[in-house]
C-alpha cells in the first residue's frame, strides 16, 4: 500500500485529516465524514478540515476508514529521521508527534522516507526536503 497525494488538501487543512487521506487514499470530505459520525456518537464536534480534531475522535474513526488501531511506541522519544532509520514496516504509518519547544502535537503520514503532511501541502515528499521546522518533532507513537 502506497501512500498518496492529497489531490483535494488547500491551504489551512489541519494534519489528521491530510495525514488520513495520506494514509487511505480517499477525499478529505469522505475522511471529516468518517471523524464527525465519531464526533456525534461521541457528543463533541462536528468538526472541519481546518481545525484541531481531538485524538480520542479521530482515533476511534481509524477502522471505519480501513485503518489498522495498532500503536507501537518502540520507537517513542526517536527524531523523525532516527525513525526512518529504524523501521522496518512494510506498509505505510501515521506518526504522532511532540515537539517539546512548540508545546503541540503533531500526525503524519510516512513510509519508506517519505511524508504526507500539511509541510508538504499533501503532496508524497521526500523527508529531506521537507522544512526544518518538522524535523524537531519526536516520535510519540505509530499507528500502523
């Protein structure tokens, strides 16, 4: 399984439904649907695209899109490229984040040396080419 270009991301799309469609290859209206009935069952939202999405939401809206609720924290505390080092996976993975100086979270989608993220304007990037302000980020979990 590939990862994808987010042919419908526009400027402002916040990182779990670029990192959603990354990972599922759908449209990001079709992922906001999936993340919203969560929302309601659970009382909160509904949300957009442009906004932060709570992780107990979007979480539990993982195997309505086909997405695998597999957590592995091996890598935990690991810089994004430490993580590229030493993953082995053979499929592609969402990757939640910290960044301890910015004080925020953070989800992509990568695989294989590759990231889709808002950084990359859902486009299928390099990770060496993505900005610098990425790369400060550390490995919380992978979800795969």
């Amino acid at each position: 399984m590939p990862l994808y270009d987010v042919t419908d991301w526009v400027q402002g799309t916040f990182c779990v439904p670029t990192a959603l469609a990354a990972i599922t290859g759908k449209k990001i209206p079709d992922v906001m649907e999936a993340i919203n009935k969560q929302a309601e069952i659970l009382g909160i939202g509904p949300f957009t695209q442009s906004e932060g999405i709570p992780p107990k939401c979007w979480l539990e809206a993982l195997p309505s899109l086909g997405i695998s609720r597999r957590f592995d924290e091996f890598h935990k505390g690991l810089t994004i490229e430490e993580l590229f080092e030493k993953s082995t996976t053979l499929s592609p993975i969402l990757v939640l984040t910290s960044h301890r100086e910015l004080g925020e979270g953070h989800v992509f989608a990568a695989y294989n040396g590759y990231v889709v993220d808002t950084y990359t304007g859902g486009k299928v990037t390099p990770f060496s080419e993505v900005p610098e302000a990425i790369k400060g980020f550390r490995v919380v979990t992978e979800i795969y």
